[in-house]
C-alpha cells in the first residue's frame, strides 16, 4: 500500500503534511520533517483504529509513505 503524504507551507511559516487518502489525517510541525513524522504517525493510528473497530482497512503490506 502506498500512502501520499502532500506538505505545504503555511503563510505563517508552519508546514503542514496532509494523507489525503485518509480523510482527517493532517498534521502540523515547526519544520517539513516534524510535519511529515506526525502525519506518517496520525495515519499508523487511523488504520490500527479501523482494524480493530472492524471497519474496512486497505491492504497494509507493503505500507510506504510516498511524498507528493
């Protein structure tokens, strides 16, 4: 599975790292890594909630993060 991840530049200097494939997931950070690492991290916690809810999850393996 292969996950975008899209980061932008805020006007007031933040980046932020969106995986526009799951819905919700976006993440601030003072610098693009720290955007990118906390959004990588929000999405791991997404899919672990959907599976264990039961709810429908894309395939995992191989899960890579690509940027945009």
């Amino acid at each position: 599975m292969y996950l975008t991840l899209e980061v932008d530049r805020e006007t007031d200097g933040r980046f932020i790292a969106e995986v526009p494939d799951l819905p919700g997931v976006l993440a601030y950070g003072s610098t693009q890594d720290e955007a990118i690492a906390r959004a990588q991290a929000l999405a791991l916690r997404v899919l672990a909630d959907r599976l264990e809810n039961g709810e429908p999850a894309p395939s995992l393996l191989p899960l890579d993060f690509r940027a945009a």
